[in-house]
C-alpha cells in the first residue's frame, strides 16, 4: 500500500491567526510529508502482508511488525496517522459558532469549546468535572511532555475518557487507545510564531478545534 499525504480540509492559512500559514504550510507540505515518504519506503522493503495492512493495524499491533522496519513504521507510520488525526480535529475559528458561546465568560473554559449540549461535552464533564476543569488538566499535560511529543484525549481501552500523552510519534493506537482530540506539541507546530512559548500556543490552540468534527467521530 501506497500512503500519499491526505488533501489539508482548508488553506493554509485558515487557522490564523491562532495558527499561521507559514507553519501550516511547513507542517503539511514538509514534516508530514517527510513521514509519509519514509513510511513507504520503509513498507517498500517489507512483505505483503504487512505491506498491505491498513495502517491502523500495524500501529495497534506494532509490536508484531518486523524487527527491521519496527522504528520507521513506528516513528512515520505515528507519524502519518497522528498528522492525518490532527488536520481533521481543527478547522477556521470563525466557522464554528454554533460550537463556541463559552469564551469570554467568568470562570468558563477560553477559546472555543464545545456546545455544552453535545454529546462529547457531556463526556468531558462527566468525567473531568466540566469543562474548565478538563481544559486545565489538558494544558498541563500538554506543556508537561517533555521534548516532542503529543497531548490526547483518548478513549482508554475501557472506553471511558482519558488524558494522555505520546513521545515522539507514538500513536495512541499502540496502547489500544483511540484518539478524540490531539496537540501536536513538537516545536515545529508553533516555533515559528510562539518560539519557546508553547503554553501561548496552547492556548491559541483551543480557538481552532473544530469540535464539530470532535463531537461526530466521537459519536461513532
Ligand atoms: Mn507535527
């Protein structure tokens, strides 16, 4: 199986200016890029039955994959699956008003979050007490991870809401989990525009999720 870069679901410069074009374009055209390329010349070399497993599969058991190709499909096969997770969570802040109503208010979570009324902010609140509260827990961890790496929200293999982070380009995947959102918290996710500031980009981050898109896969 041959992996292409997946078609970015808005212009480059879509998210700013939260997210600015320069970094979208880098991000996409370059880093994600760069691992789809290195996925495939890695499954190049590998046999058809792994060669034409669905990516997921291999993350979910990516202790099985050869030995010889273990670290490539590991660090771009995450890579490839994470990215591709990535761009389809966020989306241009001012078209989703029917998913903000909450910035701006005393004591309530910033940037744009969730109708309180869906289904995942039922969830979140369910879980970490609300949404203010999840949205701190998140931060931290998100400004905690050492290095490279990513923050999530995932459904736990219990199926029950969880915090989590990933080095490098661990997928979830490989602790049978299933992402519901994702923070790329490499530098080259913001240090263009943030440089060593990576709780403003964090912050920043929250104006971009498109919880439209959060709320239907997590329905799913
Ligand atoms: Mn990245």
């Amino acid at each position: 199986m041959k992996y292409e870069l997946p078609p970015l679901p808005y212009a480059y410069d879509a998210l700013e200016p939260y997210i600015d074009a320069r970094t979208m374009e880098i991000h996409y055209t370059k880093h994600h890029q760069t691992y789809v390329n290195k996925l495939n010349e890695a499954l190049a070399t590998a046999p058809p039955e792994i060669a034409d497993k669905p990516l997921e599969e291999l993350l979910r058991g990516i202790d099985q994959v050869p030995e010889s190709i273990r670290t490539a499909v590991r660090n771009h096969g995450g890579g490839h699956s994470n990215h591709s997770f990535f761009w389809t969570i966020m989306g241009p802040a001012a078209g989703q008003s029917a998913a903000s109503g909450t910035a701006g208010t005393a004591g309530a979570a910033a940037g744009n979050m969730p109708d309180e009324k869906s289904k995942i902010a039922g969830a979140i609140t369910q879980t970490f007490g609300g949404l203010k509260q999840f949205q701190a827990e998140f931060n931290k961890a998100a400004a905690g991870v050492f290095g490279s790496g990513w923050a999530w929200l995932v459904l736990d293999e219990n199926g029950k809401l969880a915090i989590t982070t990933t080095a490098n380009q661990d997928s979830p995947l490989m602790r049978a989990q299933k992402p519901v959102i994702g923070l790329d918290v490499w530098e080259h996710a913001y240090y263009l525009k943030y440089q060593n500031k990576r709780p403003d980009y964090i912050d920043a981050w929250w104006n971009v999720v498109n919880w439209k898109a959060v709320n239907d896969r997590f329905g799913e």
